[in-house]
C-alpha cells in the first residue's frame, strides 16, 4: 500500500522558509548597523583629525603674525635709526660750512659795502646791508658770483637815499650757500 503523508508538509516547509529569511534579514540589518557604525567612527575621527590639525595651523599662524609684527617694528625702528644716521652724517659733513660761509663773506665783502643782517633758511641766504654805491653792490655780486661757497647771487632790493654828507644804497639780496666738498662727492 502506498503511503501518503497527510501533514501539512507546504506549510512547514513555508514556516522553516520564512524564518530563514528572516534570520537572513536580521543578519543583514545588523551587518548594515555595524558598517554603518565603523563608517561613522571613522569619519568622526577624521573629521576630530583635521580639526586638530586646523587648530594646531592656527596656532602657528598666530605665532608666526606676532613674530611678524615684532619684524616690521624693528624694521621701522632700523629705518629711523638709518634716518637719524643720515641727518647726523649730514649735519657732520656741514659742519664746516657755517665756518666757510662766514669767511667766504668776509673775503667777499668790498670796501665801502656794510651787512647790517643775514637770513639763512637751508642754503638760501637773504644778505641785508648799505653801501656807499651802487657799482659796490654790484662788485659784491660779483665777487658772490666767483666765490667757491657761495652762488646764484639776486637782487631784491636797492634803494639810494641822499644825505648832505653822502649818498648810501640800500640793499637786500638773495644767495645760495653751496659745498663744493659734496658737489664733487656728487659727481
């Protein structure tokens, strides 16, 4: 006789089916949650990496800011000691030229030609004085026009007054004071 299994074996198999997909599912979601978890992990390290990384550039950035503006405070500090430097030499190399300027106008000065002031203002000079004619203001000029520390002689100003006892000239001019040690240096 044949034999016939009468128990619902399609259902069974249907059961036994269904529970390994679902353990199949839940092996998967599971290994989906740790992959998602390292990958979250190693992102967040990444991530805390780089801005460790950012604050320690920060850090140096401003440690090399300050650095830089303690280098353009001695270099200003270094340019005006250059420019104290150059004044001094300046004033050293024209220290001779007020002793030149005073003997250069005293060689200059023609009998009968008298200084009642002088103006200096860098190297111009404003020369104020009387003389006994005007041909001596002249020869004033041109003894000024010839002299080695002085140069570019101008009139301003002659003015003759008559008096019973003598006839006197007024007269304001300009001159420039010039060091010919420096005009050599120069060329």
């Amino acid at each position: 006789m044949a034999r016939i299994n009468l128990l619902p074996w399609r259902e069974t198999r249907r059961r036994e089916q269904q529970k390994e997909f679902f353990t199949l599912m839940g092996m998967a979601a599971a290994l989906c949650a740790v992959v998602v978890l390292l990958t979250h992990f190693e992102i967040n390290g990444r991530i805390s990496h780089q801005e460790e990384r950012n604050q320690y550039l920060t850090n140096e950035i401003k440690i090399l800011d300050g650095r830089i503006e303690e280098i353009k405070k001695l270099d200003s500090t270094r340019r005006a000691l250059i420019e104290r430097m150059d004044v001094i030499q300046n004033l050293q190399a024209a220290r001779p030229g007020v002793v030149h300027l005073f003997d250069e106008l005293v060689k200059t000065l023609p009998e009968g030609v008298h200084l009642s002031s002088l103006k200096q203002s860098e190297s111009s000079l404003q020369l104020s004085g009387q003389a006994e004619s005007n041909a001596r203001v002249s020869s004033y000029m041109r003894k000024i026009e010839d002299s080695e520390w002085l140069a570019s002689p101008s009139l301003g100003v002659i003015e003759t007054k008559d008096t019973e006892l003598s006839r006197i000239s007024s007269f304001n001019l300009t001159a420039q004071q010039i060091n010919p040690n420096i005009e050599e240096q120069d060329k």
